[in-house]
C-alpha cells in the first residue's frame, strides 16, 4: 500500500504543477483579454460565479433579479457564518438607458429584501448626474450597506483563468502534471492552492481574505 508519506509527495508534486499550469493559462489570458468589455455582463456573471462556488460560498442563488430581463447579469450567496444575503449585479453596459434599467431591478430587489447587502461591479462609467440612472445608482449607492466595486483588469484575468479551466475540467481536457483532473479535482486544487485569493475582485466582495494570499504572487507583482 501506498505510505502516507509517499501520498504527501504526491499531492505537493501535483500542488505544484497546478501552479504551474495556472501561471501558464493565466499569461495566456492575459495576452488574449486586453479590456473587461471584452465578455459581455452574463458572461462576467458566470466567471465570477465558477469562482464562488469554487471557493465554497454558501446559498447560491442564480440569478437573484428574477423576473427581469437582467437576471443573467446578478447572481447572491452568503458569507460563511453570516445569515445576510449578499447580491452582486454586474454590468458593463455602456449604453445609458440599459444602465437605468439595471438600477431599477436593483432597486426592486432591495425593496423586495432579496439581498440585504447589494454590491455593483462596474468599470464602465455611471452616466452624468443628471440622467435617471445615474439619480438611482446614487440613491442606491450613496451613505448604504450597498457597494459599487470598481473591478480592473488583472480581476477579470484570474477570473477567466479559473473558467477556462473548469471548461477544460468539465471536458475532461485538464492534464496537469501527467494527470487528467476531474472538475472537483479542480476545485480541491483551488481550494488548497489559493491562487484565487490573490485576485482584487474577490477581495473586495470579501469572498477570500487579503491576509491569505495564495503561493504564486508571481502572477499579480510582475
């Protein structure tokens, strides 16, 4: 039988030809994604939903703006140990009136209580002071509970990464070292690599802690 030792090399070699594996992608995405607006909002929703789930958070809900049109654009989770309900909409819209209606789903759904904790995340800018939207993303935004998160680039990439990866897992395409990984392979390699933790976004939604940063930082410094 295998010794618990001989398992223990075994798991750190495969550790560390994950992080091998992930630096690789990684530069290949950051190559490739030059601007957020390169994935449309549903898009971004589904990277940043692989990522949560990956990192175990609690009562998922996709979408949380039900019965609207944007309900692809937000999804809500819990914080391990907390009771209240997180909610994030993402929109990278950059037509304005598109951004009216998003703000006003938001609005319903502060008003139904389907989160109490909503945060916006969104690079593009929020339209002038004098445009609906931009009134109802104030009242919304301003002196509340509720967050607008400005995501930059280098978030998107360990993002999209991460989804890339999980297509090839789900595909039964992902060779790390000399083995093929399953799709909880992954996420158990995520999970103990914390190579997401060093990712900007998900600190902010503080979904992983800035203390706990993963091993390979060589990806976010250089």
């Amino acid at each position: 039988s295998i010794s618990s030792e001989q398992k223990q090399i075994e798991s750190s070699e495969l550790l560390a030809n994950f992080q091998l594996k992930w630096l690789e992608e990684f530069e290949k995405i950051q190559q490739s994604i030059t601007q957020i607006r390169q994935f449309s909002s549903p898009e971004l929703i589904q990277m940043l939903l692989a990522a949560i789930a990956a990192l175990q958070m609690e009562e998922i809900r996709t979408p949380l703006l039900t019965g609207t049109k944007f309900a692809n654009y937000s999804i809500g989770y819990q914080l391990p140990n907390q009771s209240r309900q997180v909610g994030i909409v993402w929109t990278e819209d950059q037509n304005m009136s598109t951004f009216f209606y998003v703000m006003d789903a938001c609005r319903k759904a502060i008003e139904q209580n389907l989160c109490q904790n909503l945060q916006l995340i969104r690079a593009e800018k929020v339209g002038k002071p004098n445009l609906l939207g931009h009134k109802l993303y104030a009242q919304i935004f301003t002196g509340s509970t509720h967050r607008h998160i400005t995501p930059n680039l280098i978030s998107v990439h360990y993002l999209a990464t991460y989804y890339s990866l999980v297509k090839d897992a789900r595909e039964g395409d992902l060779v790390v070292g000399s083995e093929t990984l399953g799709f909880k392979d992954l996420q158990a390699l995520i999970q103990e690599s914390k190579v997401l933790h060093n990712c900007p976004l998900l600190q902010d939604l503080e979904v992983v802690s800035r203390q706990d940063q993963g091993v390979s930082d060589q990806a976010s410094s250089n």
